[in-house]
C-alpha cells in the first residue's frame, strides 16, 4: 500500500514500472499511475487505518 503524495489517496500498488508505480483504490476502482518520487510506502499502522476506513465505507455502502 502507498499514498499518492500528490493528492494524498491511497492505494494498493499494483505494478511498478521504469518511472511508473500504478495504485488502485482500496474499494476498488479506476487504477491510476503516479511517478516514483510522488508516491511513499504506508507505515503499518496506516496500512492498518486505511483498511478499516475502507471496509467502514463498505459496511455503509459507500465503496462497492
């Protein structure tokens, strides 16, 4: 898991490639890509917080 520094969103990283690293949201959804230097690895507690964040929303239907 990474977050996009750019905007802040969070994702599973899906595939790196030379001067790519592509996220996809932890709901599920549109993947995209961000350069290396924008995106940083999530510390396990935010690993931790952003699971539970994302299976709240889906408890509430509002992450598919």
């Amino acid at each position: 898991m990474a977050r996009d520094l750019r905007d802040g969103r969070i994702g599973d990283v899906m595939d790196v490639h030379p001067g790519r690293v592509w996220l996809r949201p932890l709901g599920g959804g549109r993947e995209w890509d961000a350069k290396p230097d924008d995106v940083r690895p999530l510390t396990a507690h935010e690993q931790l917080s952003a699971r539970l964040a994302a299976a709240n929303a889906r408890s509430r239907r509002l992450l598919p």
